[in-house]
C-alpha cells in the first residue's frame, strides 16, 4: 500500500487523569493519539478524502434554466410569447476519471504527510523522555552539590570559630555554597522545561507529566551505513511517497491537458405563441453549443501542473542524491557520541558521589586547603557536566537518525 502502517508499542495510552507514572512507551502511544501536531495531520488527510468527494459528480457543472415572458405586437395584436430552455454543460474528454486519479493521489500523499507527522513526534517523544532523565541526573548531582557545599560550610565555620582557619576560608565556602545553590536552581529549572517540553509534543492536558517510569537505553554505535540508507528507502515516509508524489504530479498535467478540450452544452427549448383567436403555436428545439478552443485552452493551469511535476522531479531528486550525506552525517554524530560516553562511563553520577566524598573527608582531615577543595571540585564538576552532555548528545542524535530512517534503529526485540 501507499501507506504502511507504523510501528506503535502495544499498550494502552494513560489516563492523565488517574496517572502517577508514565512510561517511554505509554506516552508514545498517548502521543500516536494526541499530540498537537498528529491531531492537525489527521485533520489534513480528512481533506484528501474531501478532494474525491469533490471530484465524484459525474457531471461538474449544474443545469442551467433560462425563461423569458412577453407580448409581440403586430398592428394592433398583441401576441403573447413564452419560451423555455433548459442546458446542460458536459465533459466528453474523460475529466472525471483524470480528477478521481489526481484526488486520490492527493488523500494518499496526505495519509503520507500524516504518517511522516506521526513518526516526527514518536523521534522527538524519545528524545525529550531522555532529556527529562538527564534532567533528573542532574538535579541529583546539583543536590549532591548543594549537601557537599553545606558540609564544607560547617566544616570552616567550626574551624573559623575555634581559630584553626584564617577568616577568609568561611568566606570561600560562604560562596561555594551559593555557588551551588544558584546551580541546583538552575538545574531545576531547565528539568521543568523539559518536562514542559514533552507534555507540549505529546499533547498531555494537564502540562505536567506525572512521574516518568524509565531508564535510559543501551549506548551503542551506529549501524553500517549500507544498511542505514537500506532502512530509509523502506521505511522513512518523504523518500517512500517520493514515487506516489511523482503520479499525482502526472495525473494533474493530463487533467489539465484534458481540461483544455472544449465542453459542449446540450439543452432543449420550448416556445410558446399565443394568438387572440386562433389556436397557439408550440416549439421544441434541441440545442447544442461548443465553445472553440482559439484564444483559452487552458494555458495557465497546464504549465503550471508542467511546472510543478518538474519540482516534485527535482525535490526526489535532491532528497534521494543527499541521503547518503545526511545518514552519514547523523550515524558520525551517534558514534562520535558514544565514543564520548564511553571516555567518560555511564555511571557518572556515583563517581560523582564518591569523588565528592573523598574530597570532603580529605579537607576534613586537613589534608587539603579550602582553595583547593574549590579547584577539585570544579574539575570534577565539569567532569561530570561533560559526561552527561556527551549522553544528552548522543540520545539527541539517536533522535535525528532515527527521523530521517522512519523507524527505530534498533528493534525493542534486538539485543544491544
């Protein structure tokens, strides 16, 4: 068929109602039938079935009735004249067929639109379900943060007052503490914007998600590129409608070829002469009339369905001529994401713990100064900054490959 139907997970959308936790699956499916973007795409491959609708009616054009009353006078009689007609415009060079074919085009190029529509939302729901997890990985550390700050504070502060310490390590920790509690609020705001963000794309009423039920997915390179390009020919909507575009393109240019033939008019007319004495005249006719082809045949509409199949040429063309690139772009991007997360590992959070930990206790022995402690610490921090945006960059890329194949990368089924 034009349109294959796309993978969903099997479950059931939640209630936003009832709801407490919601998994990556479960907002995939609420997504499927409600976010934003799915619900206007639907709304558009309604209007293709309105296009043959349209072009069903066997004839385009309604029957036109003309009357005409009045008297003639000759000499001093006064004789009435009525005459009726009745006409009827019709196509002879096969239109209805030619637009049937070119509205059908059009409906399946929308359910395309709107398969394209669906499957853009399932890659953006997964990306932004993993951008909510990194959020709270990093809420976690930025309260870790906070709580190692507050030790270190009480630590000079007991120093400060016993005169162990000289006055500006209170000082020191006074703005490492709010150093870290500036970060924690930052932090949670960027995690309520990308819960914010998810519940926009998936359509959720309520504009906050309950809690996310989840972990993040295995880190893996990207597959060859031979069968990247393989899984996009097959399955991503733009390239699989490219040929479904290219007929309804020729269906429209021999429409608009057909539309310049001319469209007889057969009709039939009565008359009516009426005499004072003497019995009346009555008159049939049948008419036809056909409009000659000289100065409009239907120019503009022709070139420009000419026009548009040489576009529709072009775009296939560009699409199919930069696919290679735009897949080898985005598998670099993958790999070179995952390279990353696999210099820094992916449990960066309890290294985190336990590098602060050991921190702690070392300046708690004395071993180390407070600006020390403050240089370790941004080290550290900045190491874990940068792992967990090597992860948000490789779900993010993840995302982008996935949206230009049409499918997952890596089936549920498939082992990592």
């Amino acid at each position: 068929s034009a349109v294959d139907p796309l993978h969903l997970p099997d479950v059931a959308p939640p209630d936003p109602v009832t709801a407490q936790q919601v998994s990556l699956d479960e907002l995939l499916a609420y997504a499927d039938a409600h976010a934003p973007r799915v619900r206007v795409g639907r709304q558009q491959a309604a209007l293709g079935e309105a296009e043959i609708e349209a072009a069903s009616p066997w004839l385009q054009d309604n029957p036109e009735l003309g009357a005409a009353a009045g008297g003639r006078r000759i000499g001093s009689t006064t004789l009435f004249q009525l005459e009726l007609s009745l006409e009827q415009r019709i196509e002879i060079a096969g239109e209805r067929g030619l637009r049937l074919e070119a509205a059908e085009a059009t409906r399946d190029l929308a359910r395309i639109d709107l398969t394209q529509a669906r499957w853009e939302v399932h890659a953006e729901v997964h990306a932004l379900f993993y951008d909510v997890l990194l959020a709270k990985k990093q809420r976690a550390a930025a309260d870790q943060l906070v709580a190692f700050a507050e030790s270190l504070h009480d630590i000079a502060d007991k120093r400060a007052r016993a005169g162990d310490t000289a006055p500006f390590t209170l000082l020191v920790a006074q703005a490492e503490l709010a150093q870290a509690r500036q970060a924690r609020v930052a932090e949670q705001q960027a995690g309520d914007a990308a819960e914010l963000a998810l519940a926009a794309v998936v359509g959720w009423p309520t504009g906050r998600l309950p809690e996310l039920r989840g972990s993040l997915g295995p880190v893996r390179r990207a597959p060859p590129l031979g069968r990247l390009e393989a899984m996009a020919l097959r399955h991503h909507p733009a390239l699989r409608g490219m040929a479904l575009a290219l007929r309804a393109a020729d269906a429209q240019v021999r429409l608009e070829d057909r539309e310049a033939w001319p469209e007889p008019a057969l009709g039939v007319v009565y008359a009516r002469d009426g005499e004072e004495a003497g019995p009346a005249t009555h008159l049939w006719l049948g008419t036809l009339s056909v409009p000659l082809p000289i100065w409009q045949r239907n120019q503009a509409g022709r070139a420009r369905a000419r026009a548009e199949r040489e576009l529709t040429r072009a775009e296939g063309g560009a699409l199919q001529a930069t696919l290679r690139a735009r897949l080898a772009r985005a598998a670099g991007a993958v790999d070179a994401a995952a390279a990353r997360v696999k210099i820094f590992g992916t449990h960066i959070l309890p290294a985190f713990e336990r590098n602060l930990g050991k921190i702690k206790r070392a300046y708690d022995l004395g071993e180390i100064e407070i600006h020390q402690v403050s240089q370790i610490r941004e080290r550290v921090l900045a190491t874990q900054q940068q792992g967990l945006a090597a992860l948000s960059d490789y779900y993010r890329a993840v995302a982008e490959l996935e949206a230009l194949l049409g499918t997952e990368i890596w089936p549920a089924t498939e082992e990592p």
